[in-house]
C-alpha cells in the first residue's frame, strides 16, 4: 500500500511538472523562464554540495569541476551518438529524444562521479582548507583539461549542443536531487556523515568507517552536479570552459553556506535568492556586483551560521502560534 | 640548453613576484589560519596604486630610479592601508565564529575589490608605465637578462630579508610568532592580539603592493581581475613550501614559477593555469605539511 502511493505520488508530481511545463513555458517571458530554470540548476548544485560541505563537513570548492564533467559529457553523448541512436531506434521522436537525453545526463552524471571518487581519495589525508585548495585545484585542472580537448569544442567551446531541457527536466531532477539528499540524511548512513562531521575521531572509534562516507559523499554530489551540468549544457545549447571556473565553485559554496551548512531547505533558499539577486540588482547596472559583493559580507558577519544554520524550515512554528492562540482562547 | 636557461630565468623572475605575494598568504594564515583570499586583490590594488601614483609623479616621461622605489613605496603604504581597513572591517567581526564563515567573507571581500575595481579603474586593461627603462644587462650566446627582471628578483630577495629579520629578531615579530604558534596562550602572555594581526596585515598587504609594482614594470598590461589567477598560484606556493614558513613561501614561489615558464615554454601555454594545481596535488598527497613545513600530529 505504501509502495502504491508513493509510486502514484511520483506519478502526479511527473504528471504535475509536464502540465507546468506545457502550459506556461511557452506562455512564460523567456527571461523569467531562464532564471527560473537557473533557479532549478543551481537549487540541484547547492543541494549536493550540501551533502559533502553541509553534512559530512568536508570542504569542497570544485563543484564547478564536476558540472564541466558532467555538462560536456552528455553534451558529447547527444551531439555525436545522439543522432545515430535516434536513426537505430524505431520509436517515435518524443519518446527515443527524452531517452537519449536522459542516457547523456546519466552517463555524464556518472563521469562526474568517477571524478568525485578521484576527489574523494586525497580528502582521505587531508582537511579544512587544504582539502579546499585541492578541490579548487582539481576543479581547475579538469577546466583546463577539457580547454585542450578539441572534439568537444576546446577554447572555441561546445556549440550547438541540442536543446532538451525544458522545464520538466529541470523541476523534476530538482525535486529527485532534494529527495536522493533527504533520505539519504535522514537515514542510518545519514547520521553517519553527520557523524563524519562532527568528530572524525569519535565516529571511526564507534565503528563507522569515515573514508567510506567521505568518499561517498563526493561521489553522490558530484553525480548531481554533473546532471546539473547536462541540463544546463543541453539549456543553453553551448558550453565553454568559463562558464566552469572556480569563480562558478565558489558561488555554490556561498548558497550552501549562505543557506546554513546542513540545511536542505536553507540551501533551496539561499539557491533562489543568490541566483534572483543579481537579477534584482540589474537595475543598478555597474554597482550591480559591488552591492551583491557588499550584501554578501555583510550578511556573512550578521549571521554567520547561514539563514537556517543546522535547521530545516517547518511549519512547526506556524503550528506553535495557531495552538498558543487556542491555549489562550480556551483560558479565556 | 640555451633556451632552457633562459626559461630558468624567466621562472625565477615570475616565481619571485610569485613568493612575494605567497608571503602575505603565509603570515595571515600563520596568525588567523585564513585563506585571505582578498590578498590577491591586495595586489590588483598595488598595481594600479603604482600605475597612478607614477602619473601622477610624471614618472612615465622620464623614468628614473629613485622616482621608481618612490612608486614603490606609495603603492606599499596604499596596501597596507587597505590591507588593515579589510582587516578591521570584514574579519575581526569574525574572529569567534567559524573559519568557513571567514573563508566565503574573504571571498566576499574578494568580489568586491574585483568588482569595485572594473568600477573604479575601469575594466579594460591599462598599461604601466616604465618605471625604470628596460635594457639588456647580460646577452651571451643567446641568453638574455634584463635588468627589469634583476630588479624584481633583487627587490623581492631584499623584501624577503627584511622581513626574515623582522619576524626573528624584533620583538614584534616574536609576538606574531607566538601568535600564530598559538593565539589564546600569547594573549594570556600579555601580547595584545588585535595588534599583532593588524601588522600582520599591513606588512603582507604592503608585500603585495610591492610585487603589483614588479608585475608592472615586467609585464605592463594590469587589469582589475589581474590577482585573480596570480593569487592562487601564490597560495599554491605558500601551501608548497610549507603554510606560515617565510623562506618556504620563497621556495614555493620560485619552484611554482619556474615550473609553469617551463610548461608554456616545452608543453603548451594553455596548461599553464594546470600545472601549479599539479604539484599541489601531488605535494599534499606525499607530503601534506609543504616542502619546508613541520608535520603536526593529531591528538585526541
């Protein structure tokens, strides 16, 4: 019976998004439509990094790394054998293209998350702020090394890269990534990455074997980032190294942080607001980045534990002043 | 042979603008254990502070060594100046909460030195003026040095010295060396920490200045991202030769240099950006505490 309802769950959710989708893309101004589908991109980026930063206290600044992975990949699966899998399969186009796209996500999620392994090995030495600069470097040197590579584009970068993702996509792997990273936290292997986080030592005396969660988790967050790569890559129909830099890292690591480290919800939040502020501040054109800059600090020294810090957002509170206002109601 | 030589050289011109900037990486992270990430823009500033203070002096028209070392040392005090203001204003707010706080706080302050910068200075590249005229002091059998290159080495080797013997033999500088040795118990010794951090600031953000300054007279095209790059790999050396060690940070510097001059020059230039990342990896991996670093062990 449970199985049944969370089975027509996902159905009504999937159902949900495709009507979304249908209905206000095409109706929507694309400018709103990009930023929302950028909000969705960078919900699915903020929310992985969470798992490796957030939860298992590693600090990881190449996330950026893993979506070039990830972008290129698929962006290499469907432009080169994409065609010739469409020619092979005899299905209707609407169905074999949502399949070829889906097999490229996957395929470059999983590259992604080779790379995470790679990553996930050197954390086993090393902490804090080397582990930062590591990370940074490898993210880096996979730029550079995709710059040289002249199939998929080089310094010319990757153009003409089909455009599959449309709203659908990007609500539904935001929804699975936000689910995959809830349930895995919120289970037994979940208390063990916190347990990773808050004392390594007293966790591996307990038994849990820290190396395994450490490098699970690279290996999970890199996975979504580079699906988050792929729906970008196969959004905006181009990719180029630039778009991968660190710079790209670092803004994922102020969603995070920003969004309080460990909180799923807070890292949504911070997501949403991070991605609509600069779009905010258009108006103010040249002052656009220094006002962004300026806000950041602050709000970095005004509460430096994130918006929700360790919490998730509820409704408990709301619950909390509907049941006082009773209280006080029936007292009097 | 002859052109690796000159490579060499070139590294080491490169890699001591490198070590220069390393060091004021190093000595904050020795005190507050902090990426200071905004240091690379510390730099940026230095370059521009040289760039408008030699107009202003009318430098450009005729160049002359005495103007040059005044340049120099304008763009030192600009930085170091900024280097405290950064200091007061966005980390010793922080100073009781977390490290990562601080870390995206640097890089906050980062993006807003960038960011200000393309508003204030403009965003497009500007070109330094030659502080000193470029000439060739050394040219045999193919090899050549100029005394541009001599200049940053000797400046930054006597920078370097200075501040060795600052740091050993002041008491200043034992006080920044209790601290960073442990900052609870120095101030229980009557050392007054706030102080101590503020020099440290001041002293590496005016190194930064200065290596801006060298970076002008030898490769004269500066911009507002300019330390963007540059300030990593100088982390990167710092890390290398062992985190808040002065000639380690040299060290690192110049193997960092030399090691990407050869790239460009054997492999290909677009693996420049790589290879400092490179030996990161595989000097953490073998040897995490850095080349001249102590190894500290964990105690439960």
């Amino acid at each position: 019976m449970n199985q049944l309802k969370k089975i027509l769950l996902i159905i009504l959710f999937l159902g949900l998004f495709l009507v979304l989708d249908l209905l206000i893309s095409p109706r929507m101004n694309p400018y709103y439509l990009q930023i929302l589908i950028y909000c969705g991109i960078n919900i699915i980026l903020a929310v992985s990094l969470n798992l490796i930063n957030g939860f298992t206290g590693q600090f990881s600044i190449g996330h950026a790394g893993f979506m070039a992975i990830g972008g290129y990949t698929s962006a290499a699966f469907t432009f080169y054998l994409g065609p010739k899998i469409l020619e092979t399969l005899f299905l209707p186009l609407w169905f074999s293209k949502p399949l070829v796209f889906v097999a490229g996500l996957l395929l470059g999620g999983t590259l992604a998350a080779f790379a995470g392994l790679l990553v996930g090995i050197p954390s086993l030495r090393l902490r804090g702020d080397y582990l930062a600069i590591v990370t940074l470097g490898f993210g880096e040197i996979i730029r550079v090394f995709i710059l040289n590579i002249d199939a998929i584009g080089g310094a010319r970068g990757f153009s003409d890269v089909p455009k599959y993702t449309s709203l659908f996509w990007v609500l539904g792997f935001t929804v699975l990534t936000i689910v995959v990273v809830r349930n895995l936290v919120y289970s037994t292997h979940g208390r063990a990455f916190l347990s990773v986080r808050e004392d390594e030592v007293a966790a591996e005396a307990m038994g849990i074997n820290t190396t395994w969660y450490k490098v699970t988790a690279f290996v999970i967050g890199a996975f979504f980032a580079g699906i988050a790569g792929g729906l970008l890559g196969h959004y905006l129909q181009y990719l180029h190294t630039n778009s991968f830099t660190f710079i790209k890292s670092f803004e994922v690591v102020m969603m995070v942080v920003l969004g309080g480290m460990g909180s799923i919800t807070g890292s949504i939040l911070a997501a949403v607001i991070l991605t609509l502020l600069p779009e905010v501040l258009r108006p103010v054109k040249d002052y656009r980045m220094v006002f962004y800059s300026i806000l950041l600090v602050i709000l970095m020294i005004t509460r430096p534990q994130g918006i929700f810090g360790v919490r998730e957002f509820n409704w408990d509170w709301l619950k909390k002043i509907f049941s006082r206002k009773k209280a006080q109601a029936e007292g009097a | 042979m002859q052109e690796l030589i000159q490579q060499l050289i070139n590294g080491i011109t490169w890699g001591s603008i490198y070590a220069l900037i390393a060091l004021g990486y190093t000595m904050v992270y020795g005190v507050l254990k902090l990426i200071n990430f905004a240091h690379s823009d510390v730099y940026m500033v230095g370059a521009f502070a040289g760039y408008y203070s030699a107009h202003w002096l009318g430098i450009a028209e005729n160049p002359s060594v005495p103007k040059a070392i005044l340049v120099m040392l304008i763009s030192m005090i600009v930085c170091s100046c900024l280097g405290v203001i950064i200091e007061r204003l966005a980390y010793k707010p922080l100073r009781k909460s977390s490290r990562l706080t601080a870390l995206i706080t640097a890089i906050g302050v980062s993006l807003l030195l960038e960011n200000g910068g393309q508003l204030v200075f403009g965003a497009d590249p500007k070109f330094f003026p030659q502080l000193i005229e470029g000439q060739e002091i050394w040219s045999k059998s193919g090899i050549v040095i100029s005394n541009l290159q001599l200049i940053a080495l000797i400046a930054s080797l006597t920078l370097m010295g200075i501040l060795q013997l600052f740091v050993y033999k002041t008491r200043t500088g034992k006080a920044m060396r209790a601290v960073s040795y442990n900052i609870q118990v120095a101030s229980l010794m009557g050392i007054s920490t706030d102080k101590i951090i503020t020099i440290t600031f001041a002293i590496g953000s005016a190194l930064a200045g200065a290596a801006g300054v060298l970076v002008g007279l030898n490769n004269p095209k500066i911009d507002p991202i300019m330390g963007l790059l540059p300030g990593l790999k100088a982390f990167v050396a710092a890390v290398l030769g062992g985190i808040g060690n002065i000639p380690g940070a040299m060290l690192g510097g110049l193997i960092i240099g030399v090691a990407e001059v050869m790239t460009v020059g054997y492999l290909s230039s677009t693996f420049r950006d790589a290879i400092a990342f490179g030996i990161l990896i595989a000097i953490l991996i073998f040897r995490p505490a850095g080349i001249l670093g102590k190894s500290t062990t964990e105690k439960v």
